[in-house]
C-alpha cells in the first residue's frame, strides 16, 4: 500500500520535472524504500516475539486460573470436613452434657438417700441416748436415795457410838481420878522450866500495814485456767474492757514508752524528731510507695469501712516492712508483718483468733502462733472510736494470748479507727499505757501532716530495728513448750543456787500435758507462768516464772520462811534473779525464775474421796488443816530480829496435799518479810491483795492492816468452801455470788449475812446432805475463834481496829483441834507436831510482850531449829491407820525444842 503511494507521486512529480531530476529522485527512493524495508522486517521480528510472549502470557493465565479452580475446590473440602468435624464434636459434647447430667442426678439421689439415712439414724441414736440418760438418770436416783439410806444410817451408828465412847470415857476418867488422889493425895506436877519460860505470851501484838505491788492484782496465781470466752463478740470484748478499765492509762507515747526504760524514751526521742533527716528521708520514700496504691488514693478517712482500712493498712505495713527487709541497718530485722485477719493464730492446745494484722519475730516460721507475735493490731471502720470498749477489750484479748505461751516482761499492740487514728498500747507488768502515735497515711479527707504521717512510719520502723530479747522475751530464740527449757537462755538471769551446787546452764523438761498457768491469763497485775508439771534432777517439780515491779521476791520469802524451819513448806530447789543487764532496753522490773518440789493437788481433792465418809478420812482432813494452821501461826511468830510474814492469799489453790498425804502452803508470792511495826516494801501505796473470795470481812472492807488473824480468817473460808461443794447446793444464787464471782461488794454483803451465826454458816453448807460430826464441829470451833461474842463480823466490818488481835492466842486454836480430833489425836502426826511446838502459859510475865503491840506476828511459838534432813524425814501419811491411845504418834520431821535460858526464840 505505502508502494503504490509512492509511484503515484513520482508520476505526479515526472509530470511536473524534467526527467533527470526523476532519474535522482529515484535513487534516493529506493535507499528510503531499504531502509523502510529493514524496519518493517525488525517490527516483524518484534510483532513475532510479542504474538509468542502473548501465547506464553495466555498459557500462564490457563495456569493461574486452573491453580485457582484447585485451589477453591480444596478450600471447599476444608470446610465441608470442618463442618463434618465440629458436628461431630457438638454431637459428642451434647452426648457428653446429657451423660453428665444423668451422673448428677444419680449423685443427688444417693446423697438424698445418704442423708435420709443418716438422719434417720441420727434419730434412733438420739432416741438410744434419750432412754440411756433416763435409765442412768433413775439408776443414780436409785443410787443415791441408796446412799442418803445408808448415809442415815451410818450416822445413826455414828451417833451411838460417840454416846458409848464418851460414856465410857466419863467412866475411865472418874476411875483414873479416883486412882490418882489415892497414890499422890499431896503432890502436884508442876509446869517444866520450858513450858514457864518459853510458853504461849498472852495474845496477838497488834497488826501489819498492808503494803503490796499493785492496786489491781486481786487476785491469787490460779491453780487451774480461767474460764474462756465460747465465743468471741462485742459483748465480750466490751466485758473484758471494763474489767480492764482501772488498769489502763491514757499517756503520751514517750512517758509510755519510758515505763518500759528510760533507754526506750532516749532512744524513740531521737529517732521521732523531725529534724532526722535519715528518718524523713526513708518516710518520703515509704509514703510515696504507699500513696501509689489505686486503693489510697482513693482513701477518705470521713467514710471507710473496716475492709477499706484494713487493705490500707496492709498496704502502708507491707512498704513499710519491704524497706526495713532491705535497707536494715547492719542487718538487725526484728520482725516481720503478716496480714492475719484471715489467718486463725493459735496457742497450745487453745482455739485460736483472727487479728486484723501482726508483727511476728523475724525467726518465727509461717507457721505462726500467738507467742511469736510482738506488736498485734486491731482494725475498725472510721465510724469507731479509739477508745471503744470494743477495740480495747480485742487489744486486751490479744495481749492474754500473746502472753499465754512465752513469758515476756512487756508487749506492744496497735490500734487503728475513729477516721485514721493510730493508737499505740504499751502492756508493762502492771500497767497497760495508751498512746496516740499518729493517723494512716493519706487520702481524701485526711489532714496531710507530714510530720505525723512520718511519725507514724518512723515508730514502726523503729520497732523493725529492735532483736528479739530488746521486744520483751524471756529468751531471745522461741523456746518450745512442751520440751526442755534452757535457763542458761534467758535473758539476764542470774543464778541464786540453793542447797546445791549447780550452775546457770541446768534445764528443766516440761511434760506434754503440763498447762500453763498463772497470772498472764487474767493480765491484770505482775505476769506469773507457772508449769505445774516438769521434771528436775529427774524429780517431779514445779517451774515457776514472774514479773515483780516491787516489793520482795516470792523466791526471797519462801528461803526466809524455809531458813525459820516452817514445816509443810514445799522445799525450794533452784532459784534465780532476772535483770537486763544484758540488754540497752530492760523493763525496769525485777524476774524471778523458781523451781520448787511438787506439791501435789489442791486441798479441796480429798474432800471429794470415798474415805471421806469414814471417820478416819474425816480425821484425815482435820489434820491436814491442823498442819496449815501450824504453818501460818508459825510463819508468823517472830525471830530474834523481830521478823515475820504473813500469807495473805490463802486460798484453796494455795493448800495443798502430795500423793504421800503431805499437806504444804505453797505461794507465797504476796507473803513479805514484815518487823514488828511494819511490812516491808518500797512502795507507800496502801493495797488490798489476795483472792477476793478468801479475804477476811475486814479486808473486804478496805482495812489496811492486816494480822495472823486474817490468814486464819481466809484458812476458814476454804475449809467452808469444800464442805459447801461436797455437802451443800451448788447451784443456788448463794453459792454462785460468794464463791464464783470476784465482785467485792457483793461478797461482803453476803458474807455478812451468811457468817451471822453459827447456824446460818452452817444452813447451805449442809442442804444437800449432812455434814459429818467432826468436821461440824471442827467448822463451829474455828467460827467461835474467829468470831466471838466480842467481835462478830458485824463489828468486825464497821471497826477500824481488829479486837481479835489482842486476845489471839495460839494454843487456843490447838485446842480447839485437839478437841475434834479426840481419841484419834495419836493417829493425826501433823495436828501432834503442832502440839509439840505450842506451850500454853497465861501466867507468863514476859517483858518483851509490850514491844510487839504493833506487830502483826505472834510471840506464842516455840519452835525448833530448822536443821533436818528433809528427804529422811517426811513420811507417808496413811489416812487408814488404826488409832490408839499411845502418845508416840508418827512425826513428819523431829528437833529440839529451844532451851529455857536460850536468847533466841526462833532460829
């Protein structure tokens, strides 16, 4: 087409030109027509390899949407075999849901038919129980109607044979008189040269000022636990509270801390001033890690709860104890904190609480008791007050159980409540101290006082820094109880050996079922553990620990009462002082730890024996209260320095009899070592101690002197209270108020009107059956010494002075012994020791007796010298001995009597 194009020009152009211009024209064409000629032959080519690039692109397309087609076809089986699986599995689990459910409902039906069963069961068991507790109610009907039958009739031969005794005995003592004037018609034996000079001096000299060691410790060292709460509520803990109350006293933290030492006072008056830039330094790092808590920002102190405050506080004692874990100086963490409101603390063999939080020793394991805790904390909402009965009784609460297990002279407490305010409780051995430290850190509706907020944080930390002796811990290191008990690991003890040669490193084993009794379970008063059950140099013992602010150690007046020779005192075997001389923060009080030989049980066992019913069992029991009268008359008579002590906790936990029968009074921890004017004591303050229920009507109305007299007085009291348990109703209001209950205006009230008369003594104590003759009479003698028509205890309770004191005569008690005991004195060796040591001489013209007017011991004794081997010469009492009329009769311990010319009345 572009060929003939171009012949058309030429001829057009041929028709216009001359022929050789054409001939030129023409070459040049055809080289145009060669080169056009080449390009057309190269687009060829090329027009050749794009139809072959588009062929090769269009089978690669077939590829692609072959590749495709499999691959949707593949996708497609996916899911079909998906769905083909997840059908199964809905098919399998719904199979799986209806198998299940058939198992439950299987289940539901044996447990209903369980317990349908079990109920039914219960039910026939309770009908059982229901017919066993009515047969046994009429078999001991039956018993003791038997009994009271056989009771009445023995009391009926009884009676007889008390006629025929003494008609027989008018009838030997006429013919033994008529003897007597027959072969010595003129002569007369005379009194010995002893008797003359040495006997009984004509009455009591005056009384004792009652001086002691705390206006609150009313009561006596238990000889068995105190009741504990069933039940742990706001009705308890205000109780305990206000049972509390005259023991607690509102101070500032210092003063408080000073009552432990003056090296707690420096040592927090430095640490708390704000000027410590260490201290600011550290709280600014501990608040700030507080603060950061989503739970304190959004803190307000007007309006928290309890929870609220206690996940705070756990908070700030959770920064708090991080730092001291890792930044402590030179190492020393004396505790750890544990959020234990839902932790359940125990003490041996005592259910145990819930404490909001506590600070346990760093040495404590996670297995954590009471006894290992230093500070306890108690939590309440905003809406509390500091100072609730409810908050303090749940402080008080946690400082008994803190105590129960682990002797400690002091112990710490928190308090948080009332919008944020921190309270710190200082318990020392008399005192409880409280003091306000501070608010919790921060939040809405706080003060945001950084100098309390830091203050706060600095007495923590200050109590992170202490060890575990500088906390109030007998022994640095827990010691386990039951087990063997070092001495040699308290803290500042020094050894005061006695009798034997021994040294500081001697241990003690605690039994197993040995309770721990004492003082620290009622904490008001000195702390006292007592573990009635230990083994010593392979001998049944007693392991006594206490606290003592004041006034003479129990240890010091048990050897002084040893050293006169007093009989039926338990023997001393080891004791020991405790001080802080080891320590930069001691309580500012003294420690004693004895040891002392077993006593026994209490006196009102052998009252509840079968031998009771006998007249040698009832001989028995006027004995033994022969032998504790013979102690405390003893105890009180003056020495050759003018000394002498008085009990004054004579009560039935502190009489005892041994498994031989030996009686002893044990206790003497309010007993002082007293002159003839005075007690001796560092304290001015007039105090009433003792047992509320065994103290004498005087010293129930607050006299403040007390005299022998008094200790015969509560003497009487318990010889009461276990006729009144073994012959009397127990369950009425009478004995409930008297004889169960600490309330002193009751108690005198009472008393009053039940010790009236002999009669009216008598009334409840035999309601339940009769009492036997001996012990009647024995009841009624006591009665007529203590209560005479010239001081009944109407007088006594309205009278400053006591009118006993001067007539009190010592041999009128031992005849009054000897009166009960009759025929069956030779069978009784301790009311015959009492004899031995008692001379009764009206006519003595002593001039020493006008100096002991005021005193409150007696210069009636004549008593031997104290040097006799003690293991040699205590014999078993056999209650069951026959008597006889010889007068050799068994003696616990043998001595001379003093000489007539001797200066020394009492050795």
């Amino acid at each position: 087409m572009i060929t003939s194009a171009n012949n058309d020009a030429s001829s057009n152009n041929a028709a216009v030109k001359p022929t050789t211009e054409q001939a030129a024209g023409a070459v040049g064409l055809n080289d145009l027509n060669s080169v056009l000629q080449s390009f057309l032959q190269a687009q060829s080519a090329t027009n050749a390899q794009f139809q072959s690039f588009i062929k090769a692109q269009s089978a690669n397309n077939e590829e692609l949407r072959e590749w495709r087609k499999e691959q949707a076809e593949r996708e497609a089986k996916r899911e079909k075999e998906q769905a083909e699986r997840e059908a199964k599995r809905d098919a399998e689990l719904k199979e799986l849901r209806k198998e299940q459910a058939e198992r439950d409902a299987k289940r539901e039906k044996e447990q209903a038919e369980r317990e349908a069963k079990r109920d039914a069961e219960l039910k026939e068991l309770r009908k059982e129980q229901a017919e066993r507790d009515a047969k046994r109610e009429k078999e001991q009907a039956e018993r003791d109607a038997k009994r009271d039958a056989e009771f009445k009739e023995l009391r009926k031969e009884q009676a007889e044979r008390d006629a025929k005794r003494e008609k027989e005995q008018i009838e030997r003592d006429a013919e033994l008189k008529g003897m007597f004037s027959m072969l010595m018609p003129q002569n007369r034996l005379s009194p010995s040269n002893a008797m003359r000079s040495g006997g009984v001096a004509g009455g009591l000299r005056g009384a004792v000022s009652q001086v002691s060691i705390d206006a609150n410790s009313l009561n006596s060292t238990p000889q068995k636990n105190n009741v504990r709460a069933d039940q742990f509520d706001r009705k308890w803990y205000s109780k305990l509270s206000k049972d509390h109350s005259d023991f607690i006293i509102e101070a500032d933290l210092p003063d408080a801390l000073g009552m432990v030492s003056k090296d707690w006072r420096k040592e927090w008056d430095r640490v708390s001033k704000d000027a410590a830039l260490s201290v600011s330094e550290v709280a600014k790092k501990i608040l700030n890690a507080y603060r950061r808590k989503p739970e304190i920002k959004r803190l307000d102190h007007c309006n928290a709860s309890e929870k609220v405050y206690q996940t705070a506080f756990d908070h700030f004692a959770t920064a708090v104890n991080r730092f001291a874990s890792t930044n402590s100086k030179d190492g020393i963490v004396g505790m750890r904190w544990l959020n234990s409101h839902k932790t359940q603390l125990h003490n041996r063999g005592v259910h145990g609480r819930f404490p909001d939080g506590s600070f346990f020793t760093a040495k404590s394991t996670q297995d954590t008791m009471w006894q290992d805790v230093i500070v306890a904390v108690e939590i309440k909402g905003s809406s509390e007050a500091a100072e609730s009965d409810v908050l303090r009784g749940q402080i008080i609460q946690g400082l008994i159980d803190m105590a129960t297990d682990r002797p400690r002279r002091f112990s710490f407490a928190l308090s948080l409540g009332n919008k944020g305010e921190i309270r710190v409780y200082v318990c020392t051995p008399d005192k409880l101290y409280v003091a306000p430290l501070g608010n919790l850190p921060l939040g809405r509706g706080s003060s945001g006082n950084m100098l309390k907020d830091r203050r706060v944080v600095a007495f923590i930390l200050f109590l992170y820094e202490q060890t575990a002796k500088d906390c109030g811990f007998l022994t640095e290191n827990p010691v386990p109880l039951p087990g063997e008990f070092a001495l040699d690991k308290i803290i500042g003890i020094e050894p005061l050996i006695r009798r034997r040669l021994l040294h500081s490193s001697i241990s003690i084993n605690i039994n197993s079922d040995s309770e721990v009794l004492g003082r620290h379970r009622i904490l008001k008063g000195p702390r006292t553990w007592l573990y009635p059950k230990c083994v010593f140099n392979g001998d049944n013992a007693v392991f006594k620990f206490q606290w003592i602010p004041e006034g003479d150690l129990e240890s010091t007046v048990h050897k002084f009462i040893e050293d006169k020779g007093i009989p039926h005192i338990p023997e001393l075997l080891y004791a020991a002082t405790v001080t802080d001389t080891q320590s930069n923060r001691g309580a500012p009080c003294r420690g004693e730890v004895m040891i002392i030989e077993d006593a026994g049980s209490s006196v009102a066992d052998i009252f509840g024996k079968a031998e009771v019913s006998s007249i040698y069992g009832q001989m028995r029991i006027v004995d033994v209260f022969a032998a504790y009268v013979h102690t405390l008359i003893a105890a009180a008579k003056l020495d050759e320095n003018n000394r002498f002590v008085l009990h004054r906790d004579v009560s039935r936990g502190n009489l005892m009899v041994a498994a031989g029968g030996q009686p002893y009074v044990i206790d003497w921890g309010y007993g002082r070592i007293c002159d003839s004017s005075t007690c001796r004591s560092s304290t001015p303050k007039k105090i009433i101690v003792g047992t509320t229920i065994y103290m004498g009507i005087r010293i129930l109305h607050g006299r403040t002197m007390r005299s022998i007299v008094d200790d015969l007085e509560s003497l009487f009291l318990v010889f009461c209270r276990c006729l009144w348990d073994t012959y009397g109703d127990t369950r009425s209001e009478d004995y409930e108020e008297l004889w169960t209950k600490n309330d002193r205006r009751k108690v005198k009230l009472l008393r009053r009107v039940w010790l009236e008369s002999k009669e009216s003594m008598l009334k409840p104590m035999k309601e339940r059956m009769g009492i036997p003759a001996s012990l009647k009479l024995l009841a009624e003698s006591m009665y007529d010494l203590l209560f005479p028509k010239s001081a009944s205890i109407s007088t006594l309770a309205n009278n400053t002075d006591d009118p006993r004191v001067a007539e009190f005569k010592a041999s009128n008690w031992l005849k009054a012994f000897e009166s009960v005991a009759g025929d069956y004195i030779a069978a009784m060796p301790y009311l015959g020791m009492f004899k031995e040591h008692v001379i009764d001489n009206d006519n003595d013209n002593d001039n020493r007796r006008d100096s002991f007017i005021s005193a409150g011991g007696v210069d009636h004794l004549l008593f031997v010298t104290p040097k006799y081997p003690r293991d040699n010469t205590r014999e078993e009492y056999d209650p069951l001995e026959t008597p006889t009329r010889s007068t050799s009769a068994k003696r616990p311990f043998t001595g001379q009597l003093d000489s007539p010319n001797s200066k020394s009345r009492l050795h």
